[in-house]
C-alpha cells in the first residue's frame, strides 16, 4: 500500500501551523517530497546489506514478522519489474524503449527460439572480458551460457542516451529483472474563488513508498521544511526524530 501524498502533506502543514512556524507551497512540498523519497529508496541497499550481514551471522531476528532483511526486501517488491528489451540493429545490443526508469539491473535471461527452444541467465562481465571471452575458441559463449555487458548508446530520433546491452550470442529476446526508480510524487492542486489550493486527486501521484515509511517521509519532509522556513528548532526536532526512527529500524 502505498503512502497518501495528501495524507503527509497535510500532516506537515498541521504540525507547522500548530507551532506557527510558518507556511510551505505546494510546489515547495513537491520538489521536497521528491527528495526524500528519493533518499529514503536509496537507504534501502546500504541498510539491506548491514541486516544481511547479521542473517549470516546468526544474528539476524528470523521470526516470520521480525526479519528485517526480508522486511527492506518486502518494501523493493513495489519497485520490480519484468521489462523487455528489443534488439537495436545500428548499435548491436539490446535498449529498453519504454518506461519506467531503471535503477538497477538484476537477473537477464537470454531466450533463443529453435529446437528446442533454450532460455538462459546470462552472465555479466565488463567490457575486456567480453571481447576475450567471445574471441576464445575454448570459451566462446553459447546459447546455454551467454554473457554480455553494459553500455550506454544513443538512440535516433532521441538525444538522450539509453542502456544498451550487448550479449554474445545474440539472442531473439531478452527479459532483464530490474529495480525501477520511484515514480515523482506530486501533489496537484486547483486554485478556488478566494485563492486556496484545492486539492486534486485525480492529478496527484502518490508516494510509491510502503505505508510503514509514512512517520519516516513526514519526519524527512519536516526536516527539509526547517531549512526552507529558516527555523533551526524544527531542524533539531526533526533530525532527532529521523534518528529514532532509524536506529529503531535497525536494532
């Protein structure tokens, strides 16, 4: 479930005007909200490696409800996808050509179609060992082992350049399990008879975040509204609260 962006943004307000502390506009809050949300996605390797390296150890919680290795896990299911790559003859690889936006790449499985038909992991190597690997005689990659690599290309009619994997041999199609980045939240708005901001349902978007981060990105959004109003004591409030939430998360 995901996180009301209607639900913090008015939160924040409450909190701000309750200590009369000043106000934030909605296109403040956006550009904001986007940060944070940001921020708190990306924690989630760093903090998945730590509680990995305690279930090694025996040291991990691993009660059906308390592990918190499968709980950060839990949270990036939102953000996994199957997406399809299509064979770019001009750069001889394989470019997505659609969103959402890739964070990282996973698992790609390479499928080439005949008798019988073979779907293979493919295996990622850099650039160096492509091309000492596909020249070898001894271990020329197969269509039951195929490897590739990374590469960025530009794609015409678009100036911006796109991942490109280029995999030996080539396959007919190829699926990468990726993360996607979070969609930009945003608030929308319509201006009533007296000036106000209305709320919009329909336009806004979302926090993709899980509902259990909904303390930790009104807390993240306080923080940063501090700077904005120029108020150390909301500053303080905030990133004391931010620490609790985290050391909470993983003790």
């Amino acid at each position: 479930m995901a996180v009301s962006v209607d639900t913090v943004y008015k939160t924040v307000l409450y909190i701000l005007n309750k200590e009369q502390r000043g106000y934030v506009t909605p296109s403040e809050f956006n550009s904001i909200a986007d940060q944070v949300q940001k921020e708190i996605f990306n924690s989630y390797f760093p903090d998945g490696n730590q509680q990995n390296r305690k279930n090694q150890n025996n040291t991990e919680n691993d009660t059906e409800f308390f592990n918190m290795y499968k709980d950060i896990s839990y949270k990036l299911y939102p953000f996994e996808r199957e997406i399809t790559f299509t064979y770019n003859s001009t750069n001889d690889g394989f470019i997505q050509t659609a969103p959402p936006t890739i964070y990282k790449i996973g698992e790609v499985v390479s499928t080439y179609t005949g008798q019988p038909e073979i779907e293979s992991i493919t295996q990622l190597v850099d650039k160096v060992d492509f091309n000492k690997i596909s020249k070898s005689k001894l271990t020329a990659p197969t269509e039951r082992y195929p490897i590739y690599y990374t590469t960025n290309a530009t794609i015409a009619p678009s100036t911006v350049q796109q991942l490109l994997l280029k995999i030996s041999p080539t396959p007919d199609t190829v699926v990468v399990n990726c993360l996607t980045n979070p969609t930009t939240p945003n608030w929308a708005f319509t201006v009533g008879g007296l000036g106000q901001y209305i709320y919009d349902p329909n336009a806004s978007i979302n926090f993709e975040l899980d509902i259990s981060e909904q303390t930790n990105i009104i807390v993240n959004v306080l923080k940063y509204f501090g700077i904005i109003i120029n108020n150390p004591t909301v500053i303080q409030v905030a990133e004391q609260e931010a620490q609790k939430v985290k050391i909470n998360e993983k003790s």
